[in-house]
C-alpha cells in the first residue's frame, strides 16, 4: 500500500502516489528556477496544461498518478535544460528579428 496526496495541477485535481509527487515537485522546481522570472509563470502554467493532458491519457481508467506516470511526464516534455536552450533560441530568435 502507497501513500497518496491530491494535488492541484493547472487548476485540475488528481491523487498521485507520494513518491510519484516528490519527484514531479522537483522537476517542477527545476523547470521554474531555470526559467527567466519574467516568463516563469506564463511558461509553468502551460507546461503544467500539458502535464495534465499527459496524465490523463495515461491514466486510463487507473485514478493514481504512480512514479511510471511521471517518468512518460518527463520523457515527453524534457529536462529543464533542454527547455532552458529552447527558451534561449525563442529569446535570441526574436531579438535578431527586430
């Protein structure tokens, strides 16, 4: 038997498995810190729309978020630095255009 929460996620409920909710709360927590803190907020609520989607094609008929659910989270949306880099070029792209 595994401990559970219920967390808010983009404004949408879901029961996670303790574990699973220790390691999602640090991916999102390095996702924001690497981050301009200009565009953190606006950036984080919609990775966080796109977590929910995610989870809820995963989830099925299933009503636990569980470690494996996360892991399919982090796969598909990258590592903070692979979205750092992405948000740099956006960044670089649009001062070169002006």
């Amino acid at each position: 038997m595994n401990k559970t929460l219920s967390i808010g996620l983009a404004g949408f409920s879901f029961t996670i498995e303790e574990h699973a909710y220790i390691k999602l709360s640090d991916y999102l927590n390095a996702l924001r810190s690497s981050l301009d803190a200009s565009e953190a907020d606006e950036v984080m609520h919609d990775i966080e729309i796109r977590m929910v989607e995610i989870f809820r094609d995963s989830l099925g008929k299933r009503e636990v978020i569980n470690d494996t659910d996360v892991e399919k989270v982090i796969a598909q949306i990258g590592s903070p630095e692979k979205i750092e880099e992405q948000e740099e070029a956006y960044y670089s792209e649009k001062n070169t255009k002006k």
